[in-house]
C-alpha cells in the first residue's frame, strides 16, 4: 500500500476510533477497547499519540489490577 493512502486511512480510522472512545467514556459502551485501538493506529503515523497511548495502557492496567483484587476479596 501506498504511504499516502495508508497514513489517510490509518489517520481516519485511527481518529474516529479514538473520537468513538472518547464519546463513549461519557455513555455506556466499549470505551476500554476504541480508545487504545484508535490510539494505537495514529500511534503508528504519528508521535504525538504515542504519550497518550502509554497513558491509556498505564490506565487500563491499573483498572485491571484493581478489579482482580476486588475480585479475590469476594470471590470464595
């Protein structure tokens, strides 16, 4: 694929993913995976996004970590 045509779709679905997510954290729904995935394609075209996506995983992980201890508090 072509470097042009391949940073125009990467860059429009990469941005509404991430536009997605974004509304998505205000509303029911599947913010946890658009966002990470919107970041990771305009992570690969542009460095800018790079900063957000590690935030977006630090987040993610210690989301995670606090569900698996509150799941071993009440699970028998």
């Amino acid at each position: 694929m072509h470097k042009p045509v391949r940073k125009t779709l990467l860059t429009l679905i990469g941005g509404l993913l991430t536009l997605t997510g974004l509304i998505l954290l205000l509303m029911p729904g599947p913010a946890w995976l658009l966002l990470p995935l919107g970041l990771t394609l305009l992570a690969m075209e542009y460095p800018w996004a790079r900063p957000y996506l590690a935030r977006s995983q630090k987040a993610m992980t210690a989301g995670l970590n606090w569900l698996d201890k509150l799941w071993r508090r009440i699970s028998f």
